[in-house]
C-alpha cells in the first residue's frame, strides 16, 4: 500500500518545520548562555561567537570570526593551541581545563575551557566547539585562601619549631653553669663541647627551616627522602611528648624539580594531622617507592589513629571542612591538594574506623618533573 504523496508532503514539511524550530531554540539558548560559546575549524579559525563571547573577549562576532582563535591565547601559552587541535582530531573532549586568556584590550584574565568535537552527518570530525567561562574571582580567592593557609602553617611550624629550639637551648644553659661552677678544666671543656653539639642542632633547625619558607616557588631539585627527614626533625619533640613512633622506609630516589617550600607544606600538614589523629600515642609509617607509570615518587603516610567517618571521606578536601572542631582552619587538606595537583600530582586519602583498624592513610603521587608554569595542567 502506497502512501500518498500528500501525506508525505505534509509529513516532510512538518520535519522541517521541527528541524527548524529545533534549532532556533538552539541558537537562542547559545546566544543568551552567559558562557562564551565559540567553534572553531581544525586550523583554529573562529567560525561562531556568540554575546557572551563578545562580553566576555571584547570582540565583536564581526571582529573576530574569520580569526585564528590564538588572537585569545597569552604568548607564553601559545603551545596549548597544538595540544588542544591534537586532542580534537584525535576525538577527545577536553573538560573544565584551567588557563588564562587574553581581551581586546590586552587584559589577562582566568578561564575555565571545555573543548568537544564538531562532528558532521558523515561522521567526520570537522572543527571544536568551546565553551568558557571566566574564573578571575574564583582563582583570586583560592590564591588568598592558600595564602592564609600557608601564613597559619608558618605559624604552627614556628611554634613547633620554638618548642623544638627551647629544649637544646634549657640543656646549654645548664651545660655552661655545670662549666662555670666546675672546678677542673678537662671536665669544663667536656660541657662546652656538649653545648656547641647542642648549638650547632639550634642552628641545623634554624637554617633548614628558614631555607624552605624563604623559597620563592622556583622548582628545583627537591631530595624528598630528606625533606621528610627534616620534617620528622622538626616534630620529633611533638612526636616524643604523645608516644608516637615514627617507621620509615625511604628509599634512595630522585630529586623531584619541585618547589622546596610548597612540599614542606605539603609534608608538614599531613604529619601534623596524623599526630593530631593520635592523641593517646600511636605509629606513624612514612614509605616511599617509585613509580614509572607515570614516572614519578609515591609517599604513604599511614598513622592507626582515631580514624575518619566514612560521611566525611568525601568532604575532607573541601575548604572550610575539618573535623577537628574549633582546632583547625579546614582549608589545610585543600591547600595541600591544590599545590600537589599545580605540579601535576595527585593525592587520595582513606581511613577506617572499624575496631582494632582505625587509622588514615594519605598517598601522595609527585611526578619527577611537574608542570613548569604554575596553575596549568598539560593538555597533549
């Protein structure tokens, strides 16, 4: 039985009147996004500019398209536009990837980019649709919150490090009052000798301590096996006063290219939390290996302490989250996170409150090399 061509007709046209109204509502919706939505060819050329995009660059559609879209792109950030159309031809979709852009005027501001494939009825991939959107607020606040952070960790190690200093410091003033009131010569010398032992640690402390939180952020090379060496120096006092043992398996490895100070902070959060974790006294086991898929080193820090509520596993990187009360600032694990993954790295924490099985572990993954421009990941 034949279908009439009136109908098909009919039908064909109310198709098209659909087809048609499917996408004047997608037009309306790309050009009231307040996001900026852009495509592009796989050359980079602009092709679409939607009102946000004008808004948000300065660019007018008329400016712009025709344009190669590196007119948006920093010099120095030139290199994420190959990396960018490699993903693309490849298929990829890029999410929420952080970066910084360029306006009209020059102004420099961050942005948020998610990057999918333009693909056509053939199935052919012909181009990239953008969407970004402007995280200029959001950035500044975070780098205030990190700052605040590392102003409070600064305290907390001078603090320790006070505690650290004062002990040395009571035995040498007794050392040189059992030197003074002695009366032979060879057992006077004998106490001196102690106090410049005593002397020389003060000063190992202070030296090493001030080198860290001097450091500017430069990456250079970082013995992380030492480095946790110091910190574990820097809170033996702490550790000694709540009958905390510290096992440690570090292996001889690498130097990191990494920042000195920004990994102190890192080191010196997880131990203080696990000391936090064990007030009653408790072992905290740092290990270290290898890994070369990515390439890189791997430090576990495992403590048998209270442990945290499996509620809270999801929250604890979370700014302001904490679960020591009114005794932490809730943005330490945050922090930390967010200078482990500047670098390329990642951290992942698990933690038991099952009987005879309490107890927190924090893995932390450091590539060898990180990213050498801070806050931007790589994309090809």
């Amino acid at each position: 039985m034949s279908i009439p061509a009136e109908v098909l007709l009919s039908y064909e046209a109310t198709r098209a009147a659909t087809a048609e109204r499917h996408e004047a509502l997608l037009a309306a919706i790309v050009e009231t996004s307040d996001d900026a939505i852009v495509s592009k060819d796989l050359n980079g050329i602009i092709l679409t500019w939607n009102n946000a995009a004008e808004r948000m660059f300065g660019y007018s559609a008329r400016e712009i398209i025709g344009q190669s879209v590196r007119r948006l792109i920093p010099a120095e950030l030139q290199y994420e536009e190959a990396g960018i159309l490699s993903n693309i031809r490849a298929g990829k979709r890029i999410n929420h990837y952080e970066t910084v852009r360029l306006r009209q005027n020059g102004e420099r501001f961050d942005a948020s980019i998610t990057i999918s494939p333009l693909i056509d009825s053939q199935g052919n991939i012909i181009g990239a649709s953008k969407i970004a959107r402007e995280i200029t607020e959001r950035k500044r606040l975070e780098k205030q919150l990190i700052q605040s952070e590392k102003l409070a960790a600064t305290g907390r190690m001078a603090a320790t490090i006070a505690h650290e200093i004062n002990n040395p410091l009571d035995a040498i003033m007794n050392l040189l009052y059992l030197a003074r009131m002695s009366g032979s010569v060879h057992e006077a010398r004998s106490f001196i000798g102690t106090a410049e032992t005593e002397l020389e640690r003060v000063s190992h402390i202070t030296r090493q301590t001030l080198g860290y939180y001097r450091d500017d952020g430069t990456p250079s090379p970082v013995s992380v096996r030492e480095l946790i060496e110091h910190v574990l120096a820097v809170y033996q006092g702490k550790l000694t006063s709540t009958a905390i043992a510290a096992e440690c398996q570090l292996e001889d490895l690498p130097d990191l290219i990494a920042s000195k100070g920004e990994l102190m902070q890192v080191f010196s959060n997880v131990v203080a939390n696990a000391i936090d974790a064990m007030p009653n006294g408790g072992v905290l086991r740092i290990r270290t290996h290898r890994r070369f898929d990515p390439d890189g080193i791997e430090v576990e820090f495992s403590d048998n302490g209270v442990g945290i509520r499996k509620d809270d596993l999801q929250k604890v990187f979370e700014p302001f989250f904490t679960t020591k009360g009114n005794l932490g600032t809730g943005i330490g694990l945050w922090v930390v996170k967010q200078l482990i993954e500047k670098r390329g790295g990642q951290i992942t924490l698990a933690s038991s409150r099952e009987p005879m099985a309490t107890g927190t572990t924090v893995t932390i993954f450091l590539p060898i090399v990180g990213s050498t421009k801070p806050g931007h990941s790589v994309v090809n």
